[in-house]
C-alpha cells in the first residue's frame, strides 16, 4: 500500500472543513465531486436538494464544469450560490461549431473569479462528427476537428496565463488529444475526467504530469476494463467524479445522477484499491487541492 495513513485528525485540519459538517459527518470520509453539471436543466427544480445530499453523504467540494461561456457564467453563479460549490469555466468540444472564432478573451474575464478553478471541459471528441449526420462528408469532419483543436489550443493557452489547470474531455480521439496537450506539459496539466481507456494509456498520461479522473462506470458490470486502470493507476495520481447528471453508479444506473453518489463510486474504487475509505478520501482529496489551487 502507498498510502501514507493519515490520521483523520490530520485529514481534518488538512481540508479545514467546518465544524458544522463535521458534527454532521460524524468522522465519515470526505470526498469531492469533481466534476458535475449542476447548471443543467436537470436540476432546475431540485438544486438546493441535491447540494444538501451531497453534503450529508460527505461529498464536501462539487466543481460545476461549464460547457461553453454561457454555461460557464451559469457555474460562476452557483459557485457563488454555495459555498461548496466551485466553477470550471471553458467550451466543450462537443460544441465547438457554435463557438466564436476567439473565446480567449471572454474567458480571462471569467477565470479572475475567486472559485473559478480550472479551464474546461475542453479537448476532442470525435464520437459524432457532422461527418456522420445525413447529407455530412468527411470536409465538415475536417472542419469540425480544427474548430476544436483551434478553441483547445485556446484554452490552453489562457490556462496557462490563469496558472490554472485544465478538465480535459476526450472521446474516440485520444491519441490527437494527447498530441495536443503532450508540448504544454510543464507548463499546464489537465485531468483526464470520466477515464475509461487502458492503463498503458493512463501511465502516458501522468507521464506528461497530467492526471485521470474515474466516475460511476467503474461500479457497471461491464466496467472491468476501468476497473484494471483504476487497480494500476497510483494513489495521488487520481481524482473521483460523477459527471452528473450522467453515468449513474450502480444502484442508481440510469436514473439522473447527482454529486452525493460520489459516495458508492468511492467505495467502488476503495475495494479495487484494497485501501480503506479515510486512505481514498486522504488521498484524493489532496490530490484535488493541489491540481486545483483555488478550491479552498
Ligand atoms: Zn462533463
């Protein structure tokens, strides 16, 4: 084991989390949410619910990732909502076609924000291209992919002015993604959220300095395979996540998926780590706090 058994008297001063979710928590672990949705319409009802459940089952930090620059503006607003609650400010590449030619500017206005604490989502995602859709060709797959190349390097660029790190998002394009990224090395990292390739690729990752980030597929039977990185990934080297409201763990699967659930994925990840509960908990906690350096 590679954990270095932190006291949780120690864990408690640590993270400085206040006495009154303490007496709540009654010793009970901590994690982070660190990468959830909560400005979308999902959760337009029920939002002050589902921060409320959370914090009773101990997930004590929730990043809101936005998903273009009006998203980004709506997680400021709830980081600022809840005290729990912090922003990552960036544009999906899922919607690169919508964006402006230049987004850097609109983005350094919102990363001065004191709970403003990475950059993204950003990156490539090649899992439905306009290539695809009827009456599509592989130019528009070309031009898609340059947008969203042109707005990562973008956002790369603006991270590394912030001194801020990047929430990365990659599907079916991880070699261009890791291409991308690999020269910024040194000077930013990113997390690889919702990770669900092999370990030799997760070990790549961290070799550049970056990190992964695993959510509720590691509770789905078919989640073996990601549940071999997370056995090879090293403590200190990951973070947990919903991505919610998707990818529910079980016993939750299918329904809409909310940052207390941070919960069963930990103790998923726990068992596969053969670690206790306060180890995970020590461990990525302080994992979360040095790659986001604002989230205090
Ligand atoms: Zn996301």
């Amino acid at each position: 084991m590679e954990f270095t058994g932190v006291s949780f008297d120690v864990q408690r001063s640590m993270f400085n989390v206040p006495q009154r979710i303490l007496r709540h928590l009654n010793f009970m672990s901590i994690f982070y949410d660190t990468h959830a949705h909560l400005d979308y319409p999902d959760y337009a009802k029920d939002l002050t619910d589902v921060i409320a459940r959370a914090q009773t089952a101990g997930i004590t930090k929730i990043i809101s990732i936005g998903t273009d620059l009006e998203s980004s503006a709506r997680a400021i607003k709830l980081a600022e909502r809840f005290a729990c609650v912090f922003a990552a400010v960036g544009w999906h590449p899922s919607n690169a076609h919508e964006a402006p030619d230049d987004i850097r500017e609109p983005l350094r206005e919102l990363v001065k924000h004191p709970k403003v604490v990475a950059i993204g989502e950003t990156g490539l995602d090649y899992h439905r291209l306009p290539g695809g859709k009827p009456g599509g060709n592989a130019e528009d797959d070309a031009r898609c992919k340059q947008k969203q190349a042109e707005i990562f390097r973008q956002q790369l660029e603006v991270a590394i002015e912030a001194g801020l790190n990047c929430v990365v998002h990659q599907r079916n394009s991880f070699d261009d993604t890791f291409a991308q990224l690999k020269p910024f090395a040194g000077k930013v990292r990113g997390v690889f959220h919702c990770f669900g390739e092999s370990a030799d690729r997760m070990r790549r990752v961290l070799e550049i300095g970056s990190l992964v980030s695993f959510t509720g597929i590691v509770t789905f039977k078919n989640g073996q395979n990601v549940r071999d990185t997370v056995a090879a990934t090293p403590p200190g080297q990951f973070m947990l996540e919903t991505d919610c409201p998707y990818l529910a763990p079980v016993p939750y699967r299918g329904q809409r998926c909310e940052p207390a659930y941070v919960r069963e994925i930990s103790e998923t990840v726990a068992q596969v780590k053969g670690c206790s509960l306060e180890e995970l908990s020590a461990a990525t906690c302080k994992t979360a706090a040095e790659f986001f350096p604002k989230l205090k």
